[in-house]
C-alpha cells in the first residue's frame, strides 16, 4: 500500500526494548490514522556503540520527498539537520531530548513521577539514607536525579552530595563502576535508585559479588523495567517506562502540527509507574503493606495482576482496561480457596487459560508477565496448583515460540551472512534477501560509487527485492526520494509491515542505504535487529567486492605492465621475445614462413631530450611508435626495446613486405618532421635486419644480431639500415672487447695527450697546438683515435674520456706557465664531441678543471665542430656563450663540411674557423677546392675571425694559404702531433 501520508522517523537504532517500543508505538498510531512509516536509522550500520552520546552526524535528506513530517528519536541527528528540514517548512517532534534551539514539541517520559514514587516507596520501608547512581551527562538521568532530589526535600531528607555515586555509562558496566564506588566510601546508604535498569543490575551484581545480602543491606530500584528486571535474583522493583505510549504521543503531537489544529504544548510527559518486585525490601503482600483497609484476598491478587500488566495509567482504553480487569479478577477467583465457599464459582480451566492469554496480549506479548503472575499467585496454596499449571503450558509454549523464532533467525542470519561474505554472487542485487522473511527490500548505490559532495545526490537503484517477482531495473533516485515506490507499495502499516532505512556505511566506506520493509522488533539487543546486520555485512561485502575488483584491476595493470610498455602501448620486449620465439618455433618446421625482424634505433633522439626536455622526447615516442605501426600489417608486431629503441616481427617477408621494403618504408613516415612544443623536429632511425634462420634457435640470439646490424648501418651513416651478416658480428666482438678494454683503460691511465702545433704561417711560430688523445694499449702499443673513438662514441664513454683531456690539458698549460716556458698567448684547442658538448656536463667539466689548474685566461680554446652547433642553435649558443664568459676561446672544427647558417655564426661568439684538410689536399691542384678556401677565409676575415687550415703538408700548399690570406696552420709540414715534453721545445721557434 502507498498511503496518502507518510511519516518519517529518525532514530540512532531501529529495535530494541527502547527504540523498538518507541518505534512499535508509533507503527500503531500511524496504522490507525491510515498513514505510512519510513524509520531511517542515523548510526552507520554495525556500530558497536548502544549508547548514544553525541548526535550522529546524518548529511543526507533521506526519504525529505515522501515525509510530512519526522519523529526524531533522541540525539538522531544534529540540530544542523533539523534546522535544515525546517527550513522546508514542515513539522517535527522530538522524543526525549530537549531542543533548545528549535520550538517544537517535545515527548519525555515522566521522569519525575516514577522518581518520586520510588523515593516515596523506600522511605516508606524506613530508608533515609537513599543514594543515586547514574549518568548525569544524559539528559533524562539528569531529570530522574533532580526528582529523587527533591522527592527527598518533601520528606525532610537534605540531599546529600556523598550519596551520588557517577555511573559512566547508561549499561550494566556503568553500573558496576557505581557500586565499587559505593563500596569504596564504605557503603554510606542503605538503598540506591539507579538511573537505569542496566545500571542497576551492575549494581546489584557487584554488591551481591563483595557478600552483600539484597535488599537487606542494600535496598535497589531502577528505572525503565526491562524485561531482563523480572528475572533477576532478587527481582528488580523498577519504574516502567511506557515506550510504546511515547511513540503513540508522537504521533499524536506529529499529526496535528501537519493538519493545523490547535498548536500543541511544547514538552509533553507520558505517565511513568512503579513496578514493585524484591529488590527493594517488598516480598508478597508487603507490597501493599500501606493498604489501611486491605481488599479481601482475591480481589487483592486480581489488583497485583492488572497492575503487573498493565500498571501505567491511561496506556488502555476505557474498553481494553475493563477487559483487564475482569481477565485478572478471573484468574485470582480461580485460585481462591475452596474453604471460601467460592469453590461453585470458580472459573473452568478454559476459561483461565483465555483470561491469561487476554493477559500475556495486553503485557505486549512479554514471556515474563507470565513469570510474574505465577509469582504473584504462588502463595495462594493448593486451589493454585491448577492455575499454575496452566500458566506453565502457557510459559512453556511462549518460550518455544520464542527459541523457535531465535531458531529461524539465526538460521537466516547464518544463511544471509555466508551468502555476502562467501561473495561468489553479486550482493548488490539483494538475491540473498530470499534467505529472509521480509516483504521486500531495496538497494542504493551512490552514483560513480563514491559518497557525494552534493546533500541530495544520486542513488543508484542496484538492487531490487521482491518475493517472487524478477529482478527489474529501477532508475537512480535522489536520497531524498529514497526508498521508491516499488518499495514502499510493500509496506503495511495496519499489518505492521513499514520501511525500514539503514546506512550501508561502515569504517571508511560509505556505500548508500538500505531499505526494508520488515516489522518492528521489540525483544532483540538494541542495535542487533536482522537488517541493520545485513548493511553491515552488506558494507562488508561491497568492501571485498570492491578490493577483488581493484586486485583484479591491478593485476591487469601488472600484466599489462609486464607485456606492454607503458608509454606507447606497443608491446615491450617481453611480449615481443615470447612472439619472436613462437615464430622460431613455427618457421623450424617445414611448412613454416619465413620472417624477419628489424631493430630500430632513433639518430638524435637525446638531443631531443637534452634540449626539449624529456616531456617532448616521450611524446616524439609516441609519434614514433604510431608512424611505426602505421607502416605495418596487423599480423606484424611492433614493440618499444627501451629508451629510444624499437623492434619490428614481419611476420611474412614476401613483396611487397620483404624487410628491406618495410626498412624503406619506415624511413620515409619517420623523415617527416615531428611537431614538438611547436617546432618541426626531424629525426631518423638506424635499422638492422635479421632474418629466419635455422641457425637461430633461441630469440636472443636472433635480437643480438639485428642490434649489430642496426649499429652497422649506423657507423656507416645515420639514417640508413642494415642486414646483418656473419662479419657484422665479428666487428661487434672487437667492438665489445674495445669497449672493456677502453673502461679499464680509463681506471689504468693508459691515455695520453700528444700535442700538434699551431703556427703562424708568415713566421712558422707556433702559436698554440691542438690536444689530440692518444690510447697506449699494453698489448698493441700507441693507438690513434680512430682505433676506439667510434666506440668511445658509441657507447658514451667519450663523456668521461673527454672530461679527462681537458683536465689534463689545463694541468699541462698551468705546468708550461708556472715553469715560465710558455711563451705568451700559448694556447691548446680541445676538441668536444657532440656526446660530450650535449650530455649537460662539458659547462662543469671545464669550469672544474679551470678552478683547479688554474692557467691563464684564454690559453684554453674548445673546438666544436659545425654540426653540433647547428643541431639546436638555441641551447647551443648559451652553452657557448657560458664558455666564452669562462676565458675559453671558441673554434669551429673541419668548418665548411657541414651546414650552418652564416647569421647563426654571426650570433655566435666564435673566435676562429677551422678549413678542413679535405680543402688543404687539393688546394694547389684542384680549382674548386681552392675558390672553397678562398671563399672560407674572406667570410672569416669579414667576421673578424681566424683562420686556421688543417693538414697542410706541403711548403707549395703552406704559400697558397699565405697568398689566400689564412692566418694560422698545422700539419705534417710543421709536426706531427707530439707527446707534452716534445711539444715545449717548440715554443717560440718555427716548427
């Protein structure tokens, strides 16, 4: 059904002898005024706390769309939040807690009568020294001790400070911490009225645990008659809350704020009452031991039976307290004795057993009504045996009705809970609930499974149960229409079947809400009902529903990460060495294809990353690996090798796919240029092929020639490929033993620095040299540059090797200076590679080694050649503009053999050019060669540069230069390049 008018209620916990009285009372009230119920419960779902200390803090306008109103059980929610829902302009009622802030009615027990009738009653057993125990920080326990207070005023008993003895908590430990309180001080009172009856069980236990007789050294009362208080030794006299009565006075107060009528007053008290037991001193009919003029007998007992049931006034109607009356007079004429003369008009046994049925209905089903009447009758004699038999079948029966229920829920819960944490199944579609006895039940998610930001934001409807129907889809709701119709249709109030919503939160998750359609539960632990179990189990399960997902994920990640390279998404060569070794594996065999793989190494790649930054060279990756791709066939495989290396499976190598053709292909897409933080860039890709063989029979094997073919088209010029043949690979092993042999070189200090004038060519004086290596190889004696600094290249030891010769260079001229056998303006050229000008460290190494050695300014010059220079103006005009700042002078080597711009040289701080020798051989014989120089030295002169030819061994080619203008020369002609000791006898004289 889906009535007209809905009613929310907010409270902490949804069962329990308290919330669920409160909840079943105004379940009932609801039902008679034909409204409808949605109870949202406001702790997380699982809590461990039953006490609530500070309100929780609900965010969300649950259910705000459907209520006309709320009941606001205790601190349910924040006064933030009901200011908010105020707002929106409708009602609300407060059970037992005061809102101070917000004028709306509030529904308390009263606290005060129930204290005053306790006081009164045990100073009426001649108690004066009456002690108090509870939790003064709960607003009701304060209200209960300031009525024992003053109870005690009005019979001229000073309250004593000593005598209030601090429970910290509203349960049974609270209780017991009073006791030892009580003990500690010496047990100054003979009786004591607990807060609570929690607390006065802890009190009672403790006293009873340190040898103390109850009630005879301690009289005990407490407050709320739990039904756990008819069962204690002895048993508890207790004040009865009447919580069913609170939750109707809810409503009542509830409803007419909605329709208007009348405002209603602002704090109303529900009537609260003594139940008299043992504990406080009473045994039997000294319970009325205040009677004047006592009843008879019978009508004494029936009084004690409809007080036990039902003993708060105007909690029955006028019809319902009749029927009271006359079931309880009808069970104490059955027990009357026979030598009354009433035997004739006993009761038949039938007629008992519907007045205790009658009874045990009006007590709210308790179990221990029955308990209690029996006590109550037991002194009766013999005519009660037939009575107390009965009442035994009827105890019997209640308590297997009971276990039976205890049975059925355990075996739900049971099923329930292995069903959600087994999680084999999706627990967001609610298929567990068909485990359970509840008419329906509904699922929602936030939407994109995260708490939201927003206060009324998206649920997403993943689960929908309804006994017997399919699973259906249901679109996403906001929380405040939240549970849907569907739902909501479920519920019946008159049967009491309402809506229950539950927070499916629990730690750091908050997942949603729950919602069920169930009856109100009166008899279980608060905050243990069945549904408020299956959130948390639910949170549970979407927890490691949500881990598995996010290990699953993780663990394709890993795969992925362990297959695929992480930048370009080609796979890495892991994946491409398990295909390479398949396709071996296929090509051994007869009906086999042949194949071919190709490696790919990029020309100028780090120069991209020195001085675009490694953000460009990674996307020039990616540019690459799709213009690779691009290029192939779908059964071809392409991967990143790593760094700047790729490798290419043709899976067949017939035309037009042989990998020669694909090699060509490959470096046509990769010739054009790549746009870069806005620039063109232009690099190239050096190839080495390999193919199918049956001499390969591993897949390393097959790579490591591929890469020596790739390095093979690359010494012989960049840009062009490669295929791999058997002399290829005894190269790469003179190249390997080279590249050892050159790293203990370096430790051994097997280099040297031979030194090659510079002179003037009118005057034959040398003028500087320039500093050329030399490798002393213990086996092979004196080897020239070109014997290992292809390698030196190649593998980047020119970085280290180069850092070394200038070092030693600036030690060699400080030396030459200090022993005053340099001549003046003496200077040595060092030669920079590309590698070493762009590894970002040719600024420190020479700023080091000046720091150190120490030689005169300018007497350092650094020879560079055009090519580096032009490869990226920009960073290579600061770096030369910082070493010109350092005192170096600045050439540029092998000069008219690349490409330069002459504006670039112009911007340049240049001191001298070079002419290659390739220029000077020919010079007298080839005309061509000559205009070139000519050509080169009147630039020069125009830019105020000098400069010097290299490889002049003839006197015929020394006099052209002179008569071209060229300053400066070296060569055979004047030396060969000659150790440090030779070279500083040719100081000032002519070479």
């Amino acid at each position: 059904m889906s009535p007209d008018l809905t009613l929310g209620v907010l409270s902490p916990f949804l069962g329990g002898w308290y919330y669920g009285g409160v909840l079943a009372g105004i379940a009932r009230a609801a039902a008679e005024a034909g409204a409808g119920i949605i109870a949202i419960q406001t702790l997380d779902a699982g809590t461990e706390h039953i006490e609530v200390t500070e309100a929780p803090d609900l965010s969300y306008p649950v259910a705000w769309q459907h209520v006309s109103g709320f009941v606001v059980v205790l601190q349910a929610v924040t006064h933030r939040y009901l200011h908010l829902f105020a707002d929106t302009g409708r009602p609300f009622v407060s059970v037992s807690h005061e809102l101070h802030d917000l004028d709306y009615p509030v529904i308390m027990p009263d606290n005060r009568t129930g204290v005053t009738e306790a006081v009164d009653h045990l100073v009426a057993h001649g108690h004066r020294r009456i002690a108090f125990a509870g939790r003064l920080e709960t607003e009701d326990i304060r209200e209960r001790y300031e009525a024992y207070r003053k109870a005690l005023a009005v019979h001229g008993i000073e309250p004593d400070p000593g005598l209030l003895f601090a429970a910290p908590t509203n349960q049974v430990d609270g209780g017991e911490f009073a006791a030892e309180l009580m003990l500690a001080a010496g047990l100054p009172s003979t009786a004591v009225i607990a807060g609570t009856d929690e607390n006065a069980t802890g009190i009672m236990r403790t006293l009873a645990a340190a040898g103390l007789r109850l009630p005879g050294d301690q009289a005990v009362i407490g407050f709320d008659d739990l039904r756990s208080s008819a069962y204690l030794v002895p048993r508890l006299t207790t004040v009865r809350q009447p919580t069913e009565m609170i939750g109707r006075a809810a409503v009542t107060t509830l409803l007419d704020l909605i329709r208007a009528v009348p405002e209603p007053p602002s704090r109303i008290l529900v009537p609260t009452s003594l139940i008299v037991r043992e504990s406080c001193g009473c045994v039997g009919d000294v319970a009325f031991h205040a009677d004047v003029d006592p009843p008879p007998p019978h009508r004494r007992l029936a009084d004690l039976i409809a007080t036990t049931v039902a003993p708060v006034h105007g909690s029955l109607s006028t019809a319902d307290a009749a029927d009271l009356v006359h079931a309880a007079e009808t069970v104490a004429r059955a027990v009357e004795d026979a030598s009354a003369g009433a035997a004739a008009g006993r009761p038949a046994c039938e007629e008992v057993r519907l007045a205790l049925e009658l009874l045990l209905r009006m007590s709210g089903g308790r179990p221990e009504a029955l308990y209690e009447i029996a006590q109550l009758i037991r002194d009766y004699g013999q005519p009660a045996n037939g009575v107390l038999l009965i009442l035994m079948e009827m105890r019997g029966r209640t308590l297997f009705r009971d276990s039976s229920l205890l049975r059925e829920t355990l075996t739900a819960q049971y099923e329930v809970g292995m069903e959600l944490l087994r999680g084999h199944r999706e627990p967001a579609r609610l298929e567990w609930m068909r485990r359970t006895w509840v008419r329906g039940g509904c699922l929602g998610l936030w939407a994109g499974g995260l708490p939201p930001s927003l206060a009324d934001a998206a649920l997403e409807i993943a689960g929908l149960f309804v006994p017997g129907a399919p699973p259906s889809a249901e679109p996403s709701v906001p929380v405040s229409a939240f549970p849907p119709l569907r739902v909501r249709e479920l519920a019946d109030p008159a049967a009491n079947l309402i809506v229950f919503v539950v927070p499916v939160k629990g730690g750091a998750s908050d997942w949603g809400f729950l919602a069920v359609v169930d009856s109100v539960s009166t008899g279980g632990a608060t905050g243990r009902e069945p549904f408020n179990q299956w959130a948390a189990l639910l949170a549970v399960a979407l927890d490691r529903q949500a881990l598995l997902k996010e290990s699953l994920r993780q663990k394709e990640q890993l795969r992925i990460a362990a297959l695929y390279d992480e930048l370009t998404g080609l796979p890495n060569r892991s994946l491409f060495l398990d295909r390479l070794r398949q396709a071996i594996r296929q090509s051994r065999r007869r009906s086999g294809r042949p194949f071919g793989v190709l490696f790919l190494d990029l020309d100028g790649f780090k120069v991209v990353n020195d001085s675009l930054g490694h953000s460009a060279g990674d996307r020039l990756l990616k540019q690459v690996a799709k213009r690779i791709k691009s290029t192939l066939r779908e059964s071809d495989t392409v991967a990143r090798f790593g760094g700047d290396e790729f490798l290419v499976l043709l899976d067949d190598v017939t035309a037009p796919h042989t990998p020669a053709q694909v090699a060509e292909r490959l470096h046509g897409v990769l010739a054009q240029p790549f746009q870069l933080h806005g620039q063109d860039v232009v690099v190239t890709a050096s190839i080495g092929i390999t193919m199918s063989s049956r001499r390969y029979s591993n897949a390393e094997d097959l790579l490591r020639d591929a890469d020596i073919a790739m390095y093979s088209a690359k010494s012989r010029h960049k840009g062009r490929h490669a295929v791999f043949d058997v002399a290829m690979h005894a190269k790469a092993v003179t190249r390997l033993q080279i590249e050892t042999e050159l790293r203990q070189a370096l430790d051994n200090g097997e280099f040297e620095v031979h030194y090659q004038p510079i002179v003037a060519l009118r005057s034959g004086r040398t003028k500087g040299f320039e500093a050329l290596i030399r490798w002393r190889h213990p086996l092979r004696g004196l080897l020239s540059p070109a014997a290992f600094m292809p390698v030196a290249e190649e593998t980047g030891l020119i970085i280290p090797i180069g850092s070394w010769v200038v070092d030693e260079c600036c030690r060699q001229l400080a030396a030459w200076y200090a022993a005053g056998i340099a001549t003046p303006g003496l200077s040595v050229a060092v030669n920079v590679s590309n590698r070493q000008f762009w590894s970002g460290n040719v600024i420190d190494d020479i700023t080091e080694a000046l720091d150190r050695h120490q030689p005169p300014a300018g007497s350092l010059a650094v020879e560079i050649t055009e090519g580096v220079v032009m490869e990226n103006v920009a960073p290579a005009r600061d770096i030369l503009h910082t070493l010109h700042d350092l005192g170096c002078q600045l050439h540029i080597d092998d000069f008219g053999t690349g490409y330069s711009s002459l504006e670039a040289l112009h911007r340049l701080p240049i001191d001298a050019l070079k002419i290659d020798r390739s220029f000077v051989w020919q010079i007298d014989t080839d005309r061509r060669s000559g205009e070139l120089v000519r050509t080169i030295v009147l630039m020069g002169r125009n830019l105020s540069l000098d400069l010097i030819a290299e490889g002049i061994e003839t006197p015929e080619q020394r006099d052209f230069l002179i008569r071209l203008g060229c300053g400066y020369g070296q060569g055979f002609l004047f030396s060969r390049p000659v150790p440090a000791d030779v070279a500083c006898t040719l100081f000032g004289e002519p070479a």
